[in-house]
C-alpha cells in the first residue's frame, strides 16, 4: 500500500504524511477523476493497485473548485481538486492498496497471494527464483461495485473431485502461449487434480453453477464491513473497461457565479465560511484583497460569503433528497435552462474583470443561415469554463440514469461533503434552431415513427436495468428534436476536426433539448493551449458555418455502410439509433455526452423515399 502523487502542470503542496510510505508513481489529476478514480485499478510497473477511498486523501492543501450550481445538484458543499504533493519532498498523496492479492510466479508457475513470496522490500519478486511476479489476470465483480481476487482454488476443484473440502495444495498458473485464448490458461493444484483452462470463465452463468456468491467486498474502503449482496458476480479481466465506469457530471461556469464578487469570494470562502462579519471585513483588509477591485467593498464580500454559506446549508440539507431529485432529471434540467439562457445572451468581455464566461454574437449577420438552415441564432462562446466531478462508478455495466442506488458504488465509507473535480478552459459555438419551424417539423408522423421506435428501445432497456427498483424509471429523452439536435452536433464535430484541424475526441458537444430548448453548444475545454487558440470560434462565423454546415450535410448525405445503414431500423448497441453507423455519425466517447445512442442521420437529410422529411433538406437542395 502506498501513495500515488498526481502530476500537475502547476507546482503542488506537500501533503503531510503521518509515516512514511512507499511512493508507486505520478498521475495526473485530471486522471484521478476520468481514469484511476476511487475503486478503479493502475498498472505500476509488474504490480496492481486499487485507487483507495476519499477518506483517505489529504486534502489539506488541495485547491478548492468553486462551482455552486454544481454543487446544488449533487448535495454536496463544494470540489477539491485531488492532492498534489511536490514530486521531489512529498511523503504521501493519493492512497492506493494492492490489488488482486493473487500473484504467479512465471519460472516456478506458483499461484499464491501476494504476502506469501516473502518479495523483498518494495518490491514484487519471487523469493525463490528472483523472477519478478505477475498480478492475477482475472478478478470478480458484480454490478453492486463490489470486487473480489477470481477464486482459483473453486475453479479448480470444482465438482469437489479431490473428495474433500480443502486439500491444502499449492495452486499453479500457467499460459503455455500456444493460442491466444483462454484455453491455454491452465490452472492447477499439487493435490493431483487434473488441470483445468480458464475457457467458459467468462459465461454470465459460470461462477453461479459453482456455487460461487458475491462477498460484498470493497477493497478501495478501509475498515468497512463486507456488504449482504445477493447479485451474481461476473469473471473480468484487469484491465477491462468494465472493471470501472466513472459516474461524472459537469456544468459550466455562467454569470453571476463566474464574473464580480462571485469570482474574487470563490477561492476564498473555505477560510471564511465559519467566519462572522467583522473576522471576514478584518481579512480582507489584511489581505488587502480588493486593492485592484475598487468597484467592490469589505460589506460586498460579506454579503457574498453569507449568500454561499446559506445556499451551502441548503446543499446540504438537501442531501438526502439530492439523489432523488437527480434521478428524476429535475435538477439536470435546471441546470442545463440556466446555461441555456446564458448561451443566449451577450455577454461581452470587459477589460476591467476577469471573466470565465464570453459569449457574444457574430460580427456578420445571420440571415443566410436563418433562411437557409433553420438556424435562429449563433452566439461565439470565446471563453468558457467547465468544472468535471467524479460523484461514483460502475463496475460490470456502464453507467444508466435507471441504476438503482444499490449499484451506486461508494467512494467513502460515509456520505462525502465534497467531490474530487478538475476544471477546464476552451471556447465553443453555440447554435440555436429556429423554433417555429422545429415545431413544424417535428409534427411530422415519419419524424414521430421514428423517435417513438428508438424511445420504445430506450425505454425498454431503461426498465430493466431499473429491475425491481422502487424509484421511477426515467423517460427516454428520445424525441425528433432530441434526435436532429444530437445527429447536427456529430456532423459538425466529424466537419470541424476535417477543416479546423482538430481532432474529434477534443471537440465535445452539450445538448440543450426540451420544450424550451432547442440549441447545441459544440466546444474544446482542455487544460493546455488547444482549448484558446481560437480555432473552434472561428468556425462559428456565418459565412464559415454556412459552408461547413452544407458541407457537413452533403457528406451525411451518404454513408459507406448505405442502403444498409439508411434503412436499418434499429442499429447499435441495443438497437438505440437508426441511420447512425462509425463510418457516418458515431464519434469518439470523449465527444459525446450520450454514448453515441439516440441518433438518426434521416432526422437531418430525410430518407431516400422522402428526402422532404430531413430537418435541412430544403439547404440541401437549394
């Protein structure tokens, strides 16, 4: 067990550590909440480790993220980034225990837990033949999140043929390299069973025949007791992406949270939350913190601060009820309208503040692309903000807005009152559709036939991962304006990264679909210069937008996979598109906020029956 420091581009705090501990290797931190998150696995070296729970985290020093609406939504009263102690002094960081405990020995061939090859200090070497050793390929989880070593003695000796219930014998791994299927992986035992491969491991049903239940374990958390789980577990490999889902949430940082008071209060309030009035006026005149803000007064940061603290105690008396707002969409909603209005309106730069949020309209009018496209209103988004939290994972089934809390994996022995994040910077296009005539257009009944087969899917499955869960099974968000807005936002990115010069996976999308609601903001946000070059905003210029739109419809117009792809009715992982395949509308999965489901290329361009239905089809003929 030991410390895993995350690498940061910025300088980090040494954390204090209580004793010493073996340092296994450097992170990013961006990566502690995307990656090797709480409960997730990391490869170091010949050894494998499992990311320990919050509790264990110094926080002490770890940057405060403010982001308030956030916040709200997930009950919580704010965001650290994850520690990062100084790599050249630092004694402790994230915490991380080994995992599988099972090892082999790949001269000896031994299968044992770790602690029983006597390694030496620090390292993970086979004190009989110095060879170093290897971290068990297979583990067990279910999808409650817990997770277990495989139980290679069971799997042996299933159908009990030695006679008895142990026979104490030395278990042996062995991959004869002959095939590259689990045939040639043979486990064995010095009591003289005949060995067996690890082929049909894998079967949904295979740890059930044997007898073989969930131990409720939690690895990541301390000192908490094993869970009553009554969920089949399921064989993975290590390093499969079904080993760990994150469950992330993000929101934007809008006016007023982002600009004024707002934004100068934000990294302050940790140290002046408990504060009375008159600590707080006296801290800011020793800090002299508004010696370059003289628009604003001590009584203005007081208000500031006595404004959080109450939507703070709101947040947390909320808690409880938090999750079951989410659940329902209501709180996802909310804060996706306040964007949504946001993107909307002007907000010009001004020189004399230090804004996280830009958004202004084009210089050029829109006319052509009212008239031709459909489209109401552009807006260049020259700055933006977006904070990206970590609230839990999955293991074995990625995540679904029907999960039950049971499958809510936890990421601290008691409920947190903060959740790790990291926040990122970029610009973006936002376009908004022209209401009247979606409205139109979205009445039509081929338009309806086919949102109503994709909902039905959607639904469908939405219902069975709820399984016998008390709460209610969301809607399917699978409308036509659902669909024409998701399909508009996937040709653009596919276009952008051809003609602006980025790739698709730095290009993210953010649907704002409802009654109300009828636009997409397409942006980068990274943590290094290709999130301000200025190249996404650029694309938003009327002129440059009219021929990449058309451009990107014309190139919708047909896909390599066409008749096939066109007139399927349901494609995709469990049938959730229509006209959707890669080589026409999927992108990268850091691209899309949906999974790459609930798309339809018809919606856009209509079908080769009735080219008339697509959303753009008079663009296209025009």
């Amino acid at each position: 067990m030991g410390p895993v420091p995350p690498r940061t581009r910025r300088r980090g705090l040494p954390a204090k550590a209580a004793r010493s501990a073996r340092k296994l290797g450097e992170i990013r931190r961006a990566q502690l909440i995307t990656t090797y998150g709480v409960g997730a696995m990391i490869a170091v070296e010949n050894e494998s480790f499992l990311i320990r729970g919050l509790d264990s985290w110094d926080i002490s020093e770890a940057p405060f993220i403010s982001e308030p609406r956030l916040a709200w939504q997930l009950g919580v009263s704010g965001f650290r980034m994850p520690p990062a102690p100084d790599a050249d002094s630092a004694r402790d960081g994230v915490r991380a225990v080994r995992f599988p405990e099972m090892y082999s020995c790949p001269h000896c061939h031994q299968l044992q837990p770790f602690r029983r090859f006597n390694s030496p200090p620090g390292r993970a070497e086979c004190s009989s033949c110095q060879e170093s050793l290897v971290p068990s390929r297979f583990v067990i989880a279910c999808t409650h999140g817990h997770l277990d070593d495989f139980p290679y003695w069971k799997w042996v000796h299933r159908g009990n043929r030695t006679g008895t219930g142990s026979c104490g014998g030395q278990l042996t791994f062995e991959a004869d390299g002959s095939t590259a299927s689990l045939r040639a992986v043979l486990i064995g035992c010095s009591c003289g069973v005949e060995k067996v491969s690890m082929e049909g491991a894998f079967r949904r049903q295979a740890l059930r025949d044997l007898g073989i239940r969930c131990g409720g374990r939690r690895p990541w958390l301390k000192d908490v007791p094993v869970d009553a789980c009554q969920e089949p577990p399921r064989t993975l490999q290590r390093g499969s992406s079904s080993v760990w889902f994150p469950v992330m949430h993000s929101a934007l940082s809008i006016p007023p949270w982002s600009q004024g008071i707002a934004k100068l209060v934000a990294p302050l309030y940790a140290d002046l939350k408990e504060e009375d009035a008159a600590s707080i006026k006296a801290y800011v005149r020793i800090r002299k913190l508004l010696l370059h803000h003289p628009k604003y007064t001590d009584e203005d940061v007081v208000a500031e601060v006595e404004r959080r603290r109450e939507a703070e105690t709101s947040a947390v008396r909320r808690g409880d009820d938090a999750e079951a707002a989410n659940r329902a969409g209501d709180y996802r909603r909310k804060l996706y309208e306040s964007e949504y209005r946001s993107l909307s309106k002007p907000h010009p730069e001004d020189s004399e503040e230090e804004q996280e949020f830009v958004c202004e309209p084009p210089a050029a009018p829109v006319d052509i692309l009212r008239s031709s496209y459909g489209l109401t209103q552009v807006m260049l988004v020259k700055r933006l903000r977006e904070v990206r939290v970590l609230q839990s994972f999955r293991r074995v089934e990625e995540p679904s807005p029907a999960d039950s809390d049971r499958r809510q994996a936890a990421i601290s022995p008691e409920k947190p009152s903060w959740l790790p994040a990291f926040e990122v910077s970029g610009e973006g296009v936002f376009i908004r559709l022209d209401p009247e005539r979606l409205r139109n257009w979205e009445a039509q009944p081929e338009q309806i036939a086919r949102a109503t087969l994709i909902r039905e899917n959607h639904e469908r499955l939405l219902s069975a991962r709820a399984g016998d869960s008390d709460k209610p099974v969301p809607p399917s968000p699978a409308t036509p304006r659902f669909l024409l807005l998701h399909a508009l936002a996937h040709i653009l990115i596919n276009e952008w990264s051809l003609d602006g010069g980025y790739p698709a996976a730095s290009l993210r999308e953010r649907l704002y679909s409802d009654e109300d609601m009828a636009g997409v903001l397409i942006y980068t946000a990274t943590s290094d210069s290709a999130g301000s070059l200025g190249g996404v905003v650029a694309q938003g210029e009327p002129d440059r937008l009219a021929v990449s739109l058309r451009a990107a419809l014309h190139r919708a117009g047909w896909c390599s996979n066409d008749p096939l792809c066109m007139e399927s009715q349901a494609s995709g992982a469990d049938s959730l598109n229509m006209a959707a395949c890669h080589a026409c509308l999927l992108l990268p999965e850091t691209s899309c906020e949906n999974n790459n489901i609930l798309l339809d290329r018809a919606a856009l361009i209509g079908t080769p029956e009735d080219p008339s239905t697509g959303f753009f089809s008079q663009a296209l003929h025009d």
